[in-house]
C-alpha cells in the first residue's frame, strides 16, 4: 500500500479517530441516542455517536451530503480495521505510535489554543506601523560560502578574497560584474541580485546589516552569517503604499499565532522536568 494512500486515509477517517468532544461535536447520551445503531465485535456505536461523526464528517464536503447508511460503512470498515491493526499488534509499533503522537499533539494545540488564535487581529495600523519598521527590501550580495565549523585557516582564506574583491570594487569595479564572476550560490548569475525578501525571508544579520544602509546604492562591510561571508549592497526598499497589506497582516497574524504557541509550550516545560544532555548535541 502506498503512502500516498495512507496518507489519504488519515485525512479521511481523522474526525473518526477523536472522540466527539475533541471533534468539536457533543452526542447527547438520553433517549434514543443511546439506542444501538451497529455492534462491531462488541464495540457499540450509539445513535449519539453516529449522529456525531456524520456532522463532524460534513466538513469534508463542499456540496451536497453524504449517505448516512455510506457513512456507517465508512465506520464499519474503519472499525474492522482498527481491531485487525491491534489483533497484529499494530498498535505498539513504534512508527505508529509517533503518527499517533502527531496527532495527539495538534489536538492539544486546537483545544487549548484555538479560541485564543480566533481572538487574533491585525488592525490596518498595526500593519503599517509594523512595516514601516521591517520593510521588504532589495538587495545583492556578493558571497563566499563558509559554514559555522569552518576552521581557523577556512576563515581566514574567506576573508582573504574577500579582502580582494573589496579592493577591487575600490577600484571601480561594477557590482553586478563582480559577484558574476567572484560570488557564489545561485544569485550570482543575476549580479548577486536575490529580489525583494522581508525580514522572515533572511537571515537576521544579514537583513540587519541590509536595513541600516538606509539609502539604496550604498554597500556594507563583510557581514558574518551561519550561511559565509557577505557583502551587500542596498538597492531598493519597497514603500508601505507599494507594499502587498494582505501577505503583511497574515505574516502578523503568524508571529503572534507562533508567540501563543512558545507561551503555551513554556508553560508545559516550567511545570515540567527536562533535562539535557548537551554535550551528546552535535551540529
């Protein structure tokens, strides 16, 4: 079985996996939701968790409505199925019990932060002020690669023919000519020119150093990322007029859906005993 269809699989009998609570659905449990619908084995499902499961899996559809008499099939075969896994043992297998984990994880995060997330907003304000501080820019780049372990001797050769190549640009070397024929990476075909990025989209020291050029056309000194050696040059900052106000608000929106996320997560750790061997942690 591919795991194209596997994974097609968890997507469709997902809502299934949870119980009604986590799904967002509540089954009454008087009258005749208590009723016995199907008997699988032993396993009852009830007229209430029936009912449940068909409208949580009316998501899943855009047009129209499923058959119900398709969709307790649907539970059936999957149910079936869930006892044969466990009768193999399924069940404890490490790979399995991961994916399980996955979802175990990503059901925490929707009950206990989905109300906080929907609460979220970015004001046209906010989204102009913010901007106005972390700009997207334009820029090229002539670079020499140099990893964080690079060693002493490494380094100093980088710098070297960086040395060189400001020298030349002294002189009055182009740019552009420059970084076609000194830099690497894929830019330097383009004179070094890597289009307009926002402060997500690059390295910090790199967007930094970048940003406090100020004025297009003017170059920096060699700047040190995890990526090598850089210099940059500052060719355009895009006006907050000009700029996409959509893509900048849901960029907003995912730094605080993300800061909900690390105060949630610290919360669990505080109250938690982690311990750390950093010493086994090797780049």
């Amino acid at each position: 079985m591919s795991s194209k269809f596997l994974s097609l699989l968890s997507v469709v009998t997902l809502a299934s996996l949870l119980s009604p609570a986590i799904a967002g659905a509540e089954a009454p449990k008087t009258g005749a939701k208590d009723a016995i619908l199907a008997n699988i084995n032993g396993t009852v499902i009830t007229v209430g968790d029936f009912e449940a499961r068909y409208q949580d899996n009316l998501r899943y559809f855009q047009a129209g409505a499923p058959e119900k008499k398709a969709v307790l099939e649907d539970i059936i075969r999957r149910e079936l199925a869930v006892q044969e896994a466990k009768k193999l043992g399924l069940d404890k297998d490490p790979m399995v019990t991961e994916r399980m984990n996955t979802v175990l994880f990503q059901a925490l995060l929707d009950k206990q932060l989905a109300k906080d997330v929907e609460k979220i907003t970015v004001s046209d304000g906010e989204a102009e002020s913010n901007y106005k501080k972390n700009p997207e820019i334009r820029t090229s780049h002539i670079f020499i690669a140099l990893l964080p372990g690079a060693t002493a001797e490494q380094e100093s050769a980088a710098r070297k023919r960086m040395a060189a190549i400001q020298d030349e640009l002294k002189r009055g070397a182009s740019f552009a000519e420059v970084a076609q024929k000194q830099s690497e990476g894929p830019a330097a075909p383009m004179g070094g020119d890597i289009d307009y990025k926002d402060r997500s989209s690059l390295d910090p020291a790199y967007y930094s150093a970048a940003l406090a050029l100020g004025s297009p056309g003017k170059m920096s000194g060699v700047v040190r990322t995890p990526f090598g050696l850089h210099l940059i040059k500052l060719t355009a900052v895009r006006d907050w007029e000009d700029a996409d106000h959509g893509m900048v608000k849901r960029r907003i929106f995912d730094q605080k859906r993300a800061a909900l996320f690390e105060k949630y997560m610290d919360r669990l750790r505080q109250g938690s005993k982690v311990s750390i061997n950093s010493a086994l942690l090797k780049n």
